[in-house]
C-alpha cells in the first residue's frame, strides 16, 4: 500500500480514538452533574445528551477499529 495512504489511515484512527476519548470524558462531566442535581427539571436533558455521546463515541471506535482491520500487516 501507497506510505501516504498509510500515513493518512494512521492519522485518521487516531483522530477517531482521539474524538471518542474526548467524548467519553464529556460523558463523565454530564454524568457527575446529573448526579449533583439528581432529578430535578433538565436532567432528563442531560440523559439524553450523555446517551447520544455514547452513541457517536462507539460508532467512532467501530470506524477506528474497522480502518485497522483493514490495514496491511507489515
């Protein structure tokens, strides 16, 4: 395989499990704070956000795990 083919791969899966890594620290932020406020008026706000986060980050890591999947062995 072309090296800048492998270079942008590469570079790709690691933004991705950067992205998602991101995601999941955001999803510990929303989760303290709804644990903080309990169930008070917004919180059912904040668990629909925490689990469209959760949502995109597991897509994110499919998408990373399938371009290693298909990556030449070196």
């Amino acid at each position: 395989m072309d090296p800048l083919l492998l270079l942008l791969r590469e570079e790709m899966t690691r933004k991705l499990s950067e992205a998602a890594g991101t995601m999941a620290a955001t999803m510990e932020v929303l989760t303290a704070t709804r644990t903080v406020a309990g169930d008070v008026c917004g919180t059912e706000s904040l668990r629909a956000a925490i689990e469209e986060l959760g949502t995109t980050r597991d897509q994110l890591l499919n998408q990373a795990r399938t371009l290693e999947a298909f990556a030449p062995r070196r």
